[in-house]
C-alpha cells in the first residue's frame, strides 16, 4: 500500500469517526531532517567535537576540488 492510499483511509476514516484529518504524506518531512541534523550536532558536542554548521563541510570540499585546466 502506498503512501497516498495510506492517507486515503486515513482521510475517510477521519471524516466518518468526526475526527482531525491527517496530515499529507510528506508535510513534516523537512522538520525531520532538521531534527535529525540538530541531534548529530547535539551529540558531536557530548561527545566533545566540534559542531560545525552542515555547510562548512560542503564548502570546503567545494573550495578543495581541483578544477579542469587549473594547474
């Protein structure tokens, strides 16, 4: 069953029982993501490593790729 079928009987069952609608497939997912980043952060700090922003690690390995025909 997919996601959206899920969400289908959900619905329908919400609405026969007078109860909240759930939410749409897929609306808490960027509040997941940035939990999860906030706990490896959290965790890198118990653990006594620095936590750095999530961009400084892109950043960096952008700035030390070598370029085509840069010598």
């Amino acid at each position: 069953m997919t996601a959206i079928e899920q969400y289908l009987i959900d619905t329908c069952r919400a609405a026969q029982h007078a109860s909240p609608m759930p939410p749409l497939p897929g609306e808490h997912d960027m509040a997941a993501f940035r939990a999860a980043r906030a706990h490896v952060r959290f965790r890198a700090v118990l653990d006594g490593r620095p936590a750095r922003h999530p961009w400084t690690a892109a950043l960096r390995r952008l700035l030390r790729r070598p370029r085509p025909g840069a010598c």
